[in-house]
C-alpha cells in the first residue's frame, strides 16, 4: 500500500511541475520586465524538466517568450540545447539571435561541435553564418585558436557559404584526431 501512495504522490508533483512550467512559459509573453525576469528564472530553477517546453517556446511568435526562452536554455545550460539554440541564431530578431549565440559559447564545446555540423549542413543561411561568426569569434581562443581560427576567417568577407562548411568540416577533423571533442 505505501508503495502506491509514493508512486501517485510523484504522479502528482509530476503534473504540478509540468502545470507549473506551463504557466511560467505562458507568463514569458507579459508586458512587464520583471514578470518576465521571475518567470525565467522559476523556470531555471525548475532546470531540466523545462527544458523541453522551452524548446517548444521558441516556436511561438510572441519575442518576448522567444527571448526569454533562449535566455532560460542558456541558463540552464544543459548540453541538449544545443540544436534549439543553433536554430534560434535564424530567428527573426537580432536580439534572439545574439542571446542564442551567447548561450551557445556557454555551452562550450557542447555548443562548438554541434555548431560546425550546423555550418556543414547548412553553410548558406545568412543568419547562421552571423550568429556562428559570433561563436567562433569567442572560442577561437587560447588552445582552441588555432583550429577555430581559420573557421573564423572563412566567415569573414566574401564566399563564406562556400568557405565556411569546409572550414567547419576541416576543424571537426583536427579537433577529432586531436582528441579535442
């Protein structure tokens, strides 16, 4: 009999939380500055049953939820954002776009390794060669500088959708082969 009780006990905060992370996310779209700051940040303290409606978040036309949502992800900071964040580097607001690249240099190289894949994959949408040249630009330092580096020239002047994914795709390889990631 206990054992049925813990189990619908967990069942219940189960369905709080989750009825909590849908109010938070709504409450993301209000007028008012700091609303929007408390809910965020019940929503980083929730951490990582939020993730995933925060991702969904991001698809909503409201920026303000957009904004706040990626600001969340990143303060999470869980390495599963990754692909949510390299999308938002594409959103229709510069804002969003630079709060995504942010938390992606976050990340660290949870955010590089699925990034370059992106440049690979998708090396001529504008806005993610912008956002990427931002990452890049913060983690080509120190020891990562001299593979980043020249990934980080590719997105600089011209033919960057050209030079880009081979640039992104040759550092993928060094950084393999050097145990890097």
């Amino acid at each position: 009999m206990p054992k049925s009780v813990s189990t619908a006990g967990k069942e219940s905060s189960t369905g709080n939380t989750e009825q909590t992370i849908k109010k938070l996310i709504m409450t993301l779209s209000n007028d008012n500055d700091f609303v929007r700051k408390d809910a965020r940040q019940s929503l980083v303290a929730i951490g990582s049953p939020a993730v995933s409606p925060l991702i969904e978040a991001l698809k909503q036309k409201n920026d303000h939820v957009r904004r706040e949502a990626v600001k969340a992800l990143s303060a999470i900071g869980d390495p599963g954002v990754a692909p949510a964040l390299i999308k938002s580097l594409e959103d229709e607001e510069f804002d969003i776009r630079w709060l995504a690249a942010e938390g992606l240099v976050g990340l660290g190289m949870d955010g590089l390794k699925p990034l370059l894949r992106a440049l690979i994959d998708r090396g001529d949408s504008p806005l993610l060669l912008e956002g990427a040249h931002h990452v890049i630009h913060d983690m080509a330092k120190g020891g990562l500088k001299k593979y980043l580096g020249p990934v980080l020239a590719s997105l600089e002047g011209v033919g960057t959708a050209v030079k880009a994914p081979v640039a992104a795709s040759h550092a993928l390889e060094m950084m393999r082969e050097a145990k890097i990631i």
